[in-house]
C-alpha cells in the first residue's frame, strides 16, 4: 500500500521523504523502507505514543523476521498529522532522550495514512481486507466509550445511528462494528484486535465495548456477533514508554540530528516496554525479536505498570500542577515529594498487587522514580492530568479499594485524590487558572457549583463530598466510607490552606 500523499515543502535543509533518504545519517536510517513491505495491521490512533511505540517494536519485528506487517495508521480526529505524515511518505523521527544525551532514527514501518472522519468508508474497507491480520488501538481511555464505574456502553443518539446504519461510523465501537461486519460478509478471514491503552484489563474491556456495540447493532448483527466469537480474538497488553507531547524545540532536534524537516518527530526515554498475550489467530510480526515479553496473561505487568508507573504519574500531575510545576521531573524534585511517593508504593502498591515472578514492587518503584526524574524528557504535568476522570478509577482507586478491604488506611491514594479535586477546581496554588480537559467536566462542574466550589468558594468538606457522589468516578462503597472520605477530606484541607508545598513540609514519618 502507498501512502496517501507525496513529499513536498520544507525549509531550505528539505523534507524527510523517500526521496531525500540517502541524505541522513546513515545510524538515522530506517531498518525498512514504506512501500517495500505490504500491509497486514490497521491502527488506529496517530499519536505519539504509537509512533514512539508499537511502530518501532514493529519496524524491528520486520527488519529481524521479515512478513507483510506494515502499518495503515488511521487518525480517529485531527487531520493535520495525517498530511504531515502523507508529505513523508509515511516516515518520522523518534529521538531517545536521557541526561548522557539524544539518539535519532527515522522508522520506516507506516505504509499508509488515513484520516477516519474524512475517508470512514475506507478505514472500514481497510478493516475488512483479508490482508489485515491485526488490528491495534491507542485512542485513549475515552475513545471505548465505556463508563470506568460500570463498564456499560455509553450509547447515545449518534451512536445508536451509527450502529444501525443511520449514520456513517465515526466512533472507534462504530468503525470497529462496520469493519467487523463487512469482514464477516466477505469472510475474510480471523483477525486480533490489540488495545495498546493504559486500561485495567484492556484486551477485555475492548471485547466488551465491541460486544455491547454489536448487541447494540439490531437483528441484522447477529451473524455479525456470531462470527466474530469464530473470528476475532482481543490480546490484552501492557505498554509502557514516557513519550511526551511533540513541541517547537522537538521539531527543531529531529532537524539538527538529520538535516531534514520533520514535521511527525517525537522524543521519548530510551526505557520502553511491550507485553502481549499471544493470541493472534492470523498470525502476527515477531514483535519478541525486538525485546517484546509474548505471555499468556499480561495482567500482573499491567496491574503493576498501572497503579505503580501510572498512579505515581498522575500524583506528579497533580501536586506538580498545583505547585506550579511545569514538567513531571519539576514536579518530583519538590522537596518532599520523592518520599511521600515511595510510601505510596511501599504502604500501598505493594501489598495491592501480585507482581511478575521476579519483580520487586519497590524496586520497579524506585525505577519509575527514577524515570520521571530524566530531565531529558519534558512530559508537562497539564497533559499527564488531563482525562482523570477516567484515569483516577485504574490508577489510584483500585489500589484504595483493595487496601480498605484489606482493613488498612490508604493515605497516601487519598492524598493523590484531593490533589485531583484541587486541580479540578481550577486554579493553582498561586492563583493561576488550570484547564480541566475530562469526558466529565460538565457534572465535575455542576458538582463544584452544587458544593459553592471553585476559587473563592466552598469549603474543602463541602468539595470533597460532592465530587465524591460522582457514580462514573467513584464506587458507592469507596464513595460512602468513612475513612476514605475522612482522608480525602483531610488532605483537600491541606492542600486548600496550605498548598502543596507546605502541605508536604507537614507530612511527618507518623502521618
């Protein structure tokens, strides 16, 4: 498959493009090129995590074990990637950034470009085509459409529409339904779709959210349903790389590093990681040749890498934010901080999760730690925050819950939780507005204003109740106890009388 598109523009140094390959550094050079090696996966999601990620392990996987597994990468909304990536011929940039320095490639494993909203017609026909084999997601945890209380669909008007052929697709459940429908009316053949998000369980919630899209369907998708049970299997995984936003000075090191212009580069760490059940009934790239764990079951990596590695994230999020901190690794060098972050994992991680044979919960915690301290890497505490509604249940409230039925006082969970309701309030510690860019934030404001919450207003007791009551976020029964709605409204006291600095200045070993 070609890509959509053809090389052009660029500032005087040229444009990354097939044609100007001989002109990189030969150790910038992709293992592969576009063109030369088919298609056999579709994914949708653009972004630069998949770019920095699975496109990588993939463009390896086909440089050691060769097979026809190019990527039609599909963008479920904006469209100017899609044009950037046209311009090159489907190439990009991924710089590795630690304090010993920065290494660039460009990866060649992208053979086509699409943009779903434009074009959904052809997204579906890419998903019927027998020749796609593997299907891979990275739309976000909200792009599934499925409530993080309940697991229920969230099945509005539209997409009820498209569901029954009343609207063109343009959801991932609706673009996955037709895409499995046309595959199963031209029998062509089993396929694995693959989520590659953050979510508990992810192959599973993704089965979910296409069952329930199907049961949704009407009678003329029973056979649909039915084949998809023979057909269609849902790999769970855990991936793991800290890749942050790509920004001016991004754009700027990929073209010092390769005398090109490269509008799709992204920066990442080095540390990368990618755990896959395999189960892949039409076969699959040698993803293992390129340092991927192939398992039975990634549930322990992903229970560990969510509420360690992600739950530790987002606590840096939002005390950073709070704090006025631009970038994780400003946020964990507030004094305090690192230490209040490892009783987190030590106190409450540890005893919640049944790791990996092998693995040290504090150990795998002091690495994090260790990660998000890389200066290199500037991943702002803003975008880390944003979705918390939907991030909050996995990261940190599952691991609150297991505590609380284990008898015990999650603390340092509940700290993570008032600085959320914080930074929902909208405003820093210094008086700055903060965005709040969530699935929720029309009842998150509706909640604040029944509770006379926001710069000036509503005390902390008042705040934390009403943001607690909201069923798509919190349990009933976390909700309702006593001693987490102690702790959180404590915490919220805090942070509101004190900020976060000296509400970390406070905490003492016998908190």
């Amino acid at each position: 498959m070609a890509v959509s598109g053809a090389a052009g523009g660029g500032p005087a140094g040229g444009r990354l493009a097939l044609a100007t390959l001989a002109r990189l550094p030969v150790t910038s050079r992709p293992l592969v090129r576009p063109g030369e090696v088919a298609a056999g996966i579709v994914h949708l999601g653009l972004g630069a995590f998949h770019r920095a990620h699975q496109a990588v392990y993939t463009e390896e996987a086909i440089a050691a074990g060769g097979g026809d597994w190019g990527i039609v990468a599909v963008a479920p909304r904006r469209r100017q990637l899609v044009d950037a990536l046209a311009a090159q011929d489907g190439l990009f940039s991924v710089t590795q950034r630690d304090g010993a320095g920065a290494a660039t490639r460009v990866v060649g494993s992208v053979a086509e470009v699409r943009h779903a909203p434009s074009d959904p017609g052809r997204v579906v026909e890419l998903l019927a085509d027998p020749r796609t084999r593997v299907v891979t997601l990275t739309v976000t945890e909200k792009a599934y459409l499925l409530d993080p209380a309940t697991g229920a669909l969230r099945a509005d008007g539209r997409l009820r529409a498209e569901l029954t052929g009343r609207a063109g697709p343009a959801t991932v459940p609706g673009l996955l339904v037709a895409g499995l429908a046309a595959r199963a009316r031209a029998d062509a053949g089993p396929v694995a779709l693959v989520s590659c998000d953050n979510l508990p369980a992810n192959g599973r919630r993704l089965r979910d959210a296409v069952e329930q899209a199907l049961a949704l369907a009407g009678p003329g998708a029973a056979g649909v349903a039915g084949w998809a049970k023979a057909n269609v299997t849902f790999p769970g995984t855990m991936v793991d790389r800290i890749v942050p936003a790509t920004t001016p000075a991004t754009l700027a090191a990929a073209q010092a590093a390769l005398g090109l212009s490269d509008l799709a580069a992204v920066a990442a760490e080095p540390y990368r990681q990618w755990v896959i059940e395999d189960d892949f009934p039409a076969g699959r790239p040698e993803w293992e040749a390129a340092g991927a764990i192939l398992t039975h079951d990634a549930g322990p990596y992903e229970r560990l890498k969510l509420r360690c590695l992600n739950g530790v994230h987002s606590a840096l999020a939002y005390l950073g934010a709070l704090a006025g901190c631009e970038t994780i690794a400003d946020a964990l060098a507030l004094p305090g901080l690192p230490a209040v972050l490892e009783r987190f994992v030590a106190d409450e991680v540890a005893p919640s999760v049944d790791p990996p044979g092998g693995v040290s919960v504090v150990g795998y915690g002091r690495s994090v730690l260790a990660r998000f301290a890389n200066p290199a890497i500037a991943h702002r505490t803003r975008q880390v925050a944003m979705d918390g509604s939907q991030k909050l249940p996995q990261r940190i409230l599952d691991t609150m819950a297991d505590r609380r039925a284990a008898g015990a006082a999650p603390r340092w969970a509940a700290l993570v939780v008032a600085a959320w309701m914080r930074f929902v309030t909208g405003f820093d510690d210094a008086g700055q507005p903060l965005p709040l860019d969530d699935p929720l934030a029309g009842e998150i404001r509706a909640a604040l204003a029944g509770a006379g919450g926001g710069r000036n207003g509503g005390s902390p007791a008042a705040i934390a109740g009403a943001l607690l009551r909201l069923e798509q976020v919190f349990s009933p029964d976390l909700a309702a106890d006593p001693v987490v709605r102690e702790l959180v409204g404590q915490w919220l006291a805090d942070l509101t009388r004190h900020g976060v600095a000296g509400t970390l200045a406070g905490v003492g070993a016998d908190r």
